[in-house]
C-alpha cells in the first residue's frame, strides 16, 4: 500500500467513527467533546509523568472529573499518584468561584505568617500549600474583576426595585496591624419583574449611619430607583441612613428581629418562650384587619409578662405592620430579612474556614464571590411569580386613582376582633398544656 493509500484509508476509518446525528450528518459538539477528551487526557498524563520524574513515584489509577463546558460535558480521566497529589489545574479549575477566593484567603494568611494549625490543616486539604504566589495573583486578579461586577452594575432609567433587603453580617480582619470585628453590609433588590439581584455589598468598619449613608447613596447613584419598601432591623443608624436615601419608600421591620427583641427585654427564660408563642402566630394570618387585631390583643397579652417588651410593640407596631400594604401574596418574603440571612450564613460558614483575613481586600474578594454565585442563581428563577407581581403592579394603580382598600365596616372589625381573640386564646391552651 502507497503512502497516499494509507491516507485515504485513515481519513475514511476516522471518517466513518465520526459522531453523527440520526440523518448522517457529523454532530460538531460531540466529536469537539471527544477531541477535548483525548487531548486533555494526553495533556495530563504527560504532566503526571513528568510529576512522577520529579518526586521519585509512580502513577496510580485515574479520577474521574466531568466539568460542564460550552461543548457539553467531557469526561476528564485525570492521573493519581503513589505518593504526593497531582492536580492539572492549568487544564481544569479545582474550585468554584467561591472556593477560589478561599484558596486566595487562606494562601494569602499563610504565606503572611498568622495563621493558626487550623487554618493551615485546611490549607492542606485544599491544595493551598502547593499553589506559587503568582498564581494566587492570577487567581485574585480574576476574582477582583468578577466581585466587582455585582457591586458596579448599572441599572437603567426604566428599571424600578420596589423591594429592597439590607442587613450586615461581621467577620474578623486583620486592619492595621491589629485584628477586628468588620461590617459586611449586602443589599438585594427585585425587579419589577419579579427577579432577584445583588445590587451592592461593602466591607466597612462599623455598622452605622456614617457607612450605611454613602453606601446607600451609591446604590442610587448607579440607578436603584422605584422602591416601595425597604426590609430591615432597627438599626438606629440604619433606619436614618434610609428615610434620607429612599424618600417616600416605607420601612419594614423585620419581625423576626422585633420578636427576639422582645424576648431579650423579659428577665426569665419561661418568661421569653411565653412572649415568643404570644408573637408568632400574629403575623400567620392571612386577613390584614386581623393581622391587626392579633398585633393590639397580642401586645396587651405580653404587657401581662414584661412592660418592656409591650412598650417596644407600641412603638414598632407601624413599622412592623407595614408590609400589609402590600399585596398579601407577598406577605411571607417582605416582614422578614430571611432571604438577606441565608447570604449571611453563607458567608459566614466560608469565613469560618479562614478565622481571621489577613486583608480587607481578601474579605471583599471572599463576599464578592458569594455575592456573585448568588446573583447568578437567582437570574435563572423569580423571587416573585410574574402573577404575583402583577398584583403588585395592581394594587399600586388602584391606590393612585385612590380606591387601593376596601371600607373597613363595624361587622368586618368586631369579626376580625373575634378571630384575633379565638387565635390568642388557643395558643394559651397550648402553652398551658405543654407546662403541666
């Protein structure tokens, strides 16, 4: 056979294994998979060799990785060894974005020589004692570029967020020379469509009025327009940064920060569950008018148990309640700050890991990726169902035309009054019950 035989026959045996689809065509995407395939397990099995040469050890076995690519998902064969770890981290990404900023943060701590026997076991455990300065360079780098996206985003002139969650969270920086308790303050927003987004986080020294303003400031500055209501604590700060950003915008309460504040005013552990259970099932109902009336009988029944803590129900009660202006199908997302809480412990369960960041960049670089990984997700779902928003976009017109609520009639007040008091009453029952 010629030379050129063996050609012809080699192209049309590779011709006739080629990927295709049911009509006989060449499926692209799958003999790209397939190429990816062979050259990376070329690639690494070539770097494991060499790995091997210089340590003095020998291959064993292969793990399997399977990373999702524009091309579909390649099944990776990457090489273990006897003795030390191999890793082709130019070929595929160890971590996610998150875990990335981890390694940076925990990297970054050992090499600057602060570090506990804790942090640097965990070090091990992700590979962070093998990776050179100059590649966590790249890394932090790429990090920076991507935890400055959600923080610098523009929105536009049409684009409304009525809604609108702040809350802070804490962890320990080194600062100065010295370790301290540092603010994280995150604000997320949903869109008119119904869509959440993390519009702006910051790394500040305190929570309070004099970071919360500039930080709320910014926010408008880059187009936060439109809100209708603002959910947080009663950060005194806070609460005042906020009536001078968002005028006209009401301020919700978050109850379950009212409730833990009136069981942290009584005196006695029996005292607080009793407030508690008194609490709870006021801001279950359904109904607005007795919503209402459990919040007044409730506060009334809690006097009985701690002044202190009726007095702070007095003076919360509009702010608390604010969220019933709202269309009810929104009532469970809008009185509390849960959605900002399950950000928080997110950071807070990655921060753990690392105790104390040697820099305040590191703990922008490690929030601006959970930041950014949580952004993500929710672009792909709706906070809110498009119906739901809908309602909202309703009920706002009928208000501007000034007919957004029903007439409260003396027959609609005595039968929510009644509701109120069989509610209270049952949960009396049971705490009675659960006490004998």
């Amino acid at each position: 056979m010629t030379a050129m035989e063996s050609v012809a026959a080699s192209s049309m045996s590779a011709a006739a294994s080629m990927p295709r689809f049911g009509d006989g065509s060449v499926n692209m995407q799958e003999l790209a998979r397939q190429l990816v395939e062979q050259v990376a397990d070329e690639v690494t099995g070539t770097e494991a060799d060499m790995a091997c040469e210089d340590v003095g050890t020998a291959r064993n076995g292969y793990r399997d990785r399977k990373p999702d690519t524009c091309i579909g998902t390649p099944d990776l064969r990457i090489p273990k060894v006897r003795n030390g770890c191999f890793f082709p981290e130019d070929v595929i990404e160890r971590y996610s974005r998150t875990d990335r900023a981890l390694v940076a943060a925990v990297a970054e701590t050992c090499r600057s020589g602060v570090s506990t026997r804790k942090v640097e076991g965990v070090a091990k455990t992700l590979g962070v004692d093998r990776p050179g300065k100059d590649q966590v360079s790249r890394i932090c780098a790429a990090l920076d570029a991507e935890a400055a996206d959600p923080d610098g985003r523009m929105f536009g002139e049409d684009e409304e967020l009525p809604y609108l969650w702040l809350d802070a969270t804490y962890a320990r920086c080194r600062d100065g020379g010295h370790v301290s308790s540092t603010a994280v303050v995150t604000a997320i927003a949903c869109d008119g469509q119904g869509h959440g987004h993390m519009v702006g986080f910051d790394v500040v020294d305190t929570e309070s009025y004099d970071s919360w303003l500039p930080f709320l400031r910014r926010l408008r500055s880059r187009g936060v327009r439109g809100v209708r209501l603002v959910v947080s604590d009663a950060h005194e700060g806070l609460v005042r940064a906020i009536s001078e950003t968002f005028l006209g915008a009401a301020w919700q309460r978050c109850i379950v920060h009212l409730i833990r504040d009136c069981c942290r005013a009584t005196r006695s552990r029996s005292k607080r569950v009793r407030v508690a259970k008194l609490l709870s099932p006021v801001f279950r109902a359904k109904d607005a008018l007795v919503v209402r009336a459990l919040y007044h009988r409730a506060t009334q029944m809690v006097g009985q148990v701690s002044q202190e803590a009726q007095r702070i129900l007095v003076e919360a009660e509009p702010d608390a309640l604010a969220y019933l202006d709202f269309p009810s199908s929104h009532w469970k997302r809008l009185r509390t700050n849960n959605v900002q809480e399950r950000c928080n412990r997110e950071t807070r369960r990655r921060s753990r890991v690392v105790q104390v960041f040697p820099s305040r960049q590191s703990l922008v670089r490690l929030v601006g990726a959970v930041v950014a990984e949580s952004d993500e997700t929710w672009s792909q779902s709706r906070y809110f169902a498009e119906g739901k928003m809908d309602e909202f976009w309703s009920l706002l017109e009928r208000c501007g035309h000034g007919d957004g609520s029903e007439p409260i009639t003396d027959a609609r007040r005595a039968a929510a009054d009644e509701e109120a008091r069989k509610v209270l009453d049952a949960a009396g029952v049971a705490m009675e019950r659960e006490a004998a």
